[in-house]
C-alpha cells in the first residue's frame, strides 16, 4: 500500500470539504466528485503497487473523514447554503451535526467502492509510471 499516495489524493476530498462548505452547491457537486474520481483512478493506476481497488477504497475513506470533519466543525456555514441536507439528516431523528457523523463514514464507504472499481478500471486502460532503475 502506499500510503503517501493515498494521503496525497485524499488532498482532493479536504478541498471540496471546504469547497462544499462554502462555495459548490449540491447541485453541482457530484460532477466536481466524478471528475475528482477520474483523476484519482488515473493516479492510482500509474502509481500505485498493485491493490488498485484497495487504493480507491483507502483514499474515500480518508476523503470521508475530511469532510466528515469539516462539515461538522463549519456546520452554521455549511447549513446556511445546504439547508435540504441538514432537513434530511434532522428527519433521522438526531442532531444534525450527529447524523452527519454517522452517515459521513456510509457515504465514505459508498464512494470508495465507486473510487476503487474506477481505479481497477483505469488499471487496465492506463500503463503504469516507469519506475527508474
């Protein structure tokens, strides 16, 4: 596993984090993921040792505690422009700020499997970086 690489494009995840928070509307965002998600399974595939879907997997799930964290931590900005988001978590029938702890790591999950199925994808498409000798 290479961790350093994971850490490096989990960097995507802290910017749309803040991003999210106070600048790309919902409406927008899953484009912003998907081409985030492209890029990252193209990385993966180059730099990676092997392990590609673990790699994708990894990287959401370092993603998800960034903007876990910063969701929760910016809430009042982040509520003032996701006002749907934080109705849809009041209905599950904790604090807002709770249901996003709990449903970040499920988003986390969810994402990694599309992350890590993209990166076994992009594995068989692009060829690996030349390591030197």
């Amino acid at each position: 596993m290479n961790w350093k690489l994971i850490v490096a494009l989990s960097m995507f995840g802290l910017g749309m984090a803040v991003a999210t928070v106070y600048a790309v509307p919902s409406k927008v965002e899953p484009a912003f993921w998907l081409a985030i998600f492209l890029v990252c399974a193209t990385v993966i595939a180059k730099r990676a040792p092997g392990r590609y879907f673990l790699h994708g997997l990894c990287v959401s799930l370092v993603n998800c505690v960034w903007i876990t964290s910063a969701h929760i931590l910016l809430f009042d900005a982040y509520a003032v422009s996701h006002a749907d988001e934080v109705a849809m978590a009041g209905r599950m029938g904790v604090p807002p700020r709770a249901a996003m702890a709990i449903m970040g790591p499920v988003v986390g999950v969810v994402s990694g499997l599309v992350l890590g199925l993209f990166s076994v994808i992009a594995s068989k498409i692009v060829k690996p970086a030349v390591k030197a000798a």
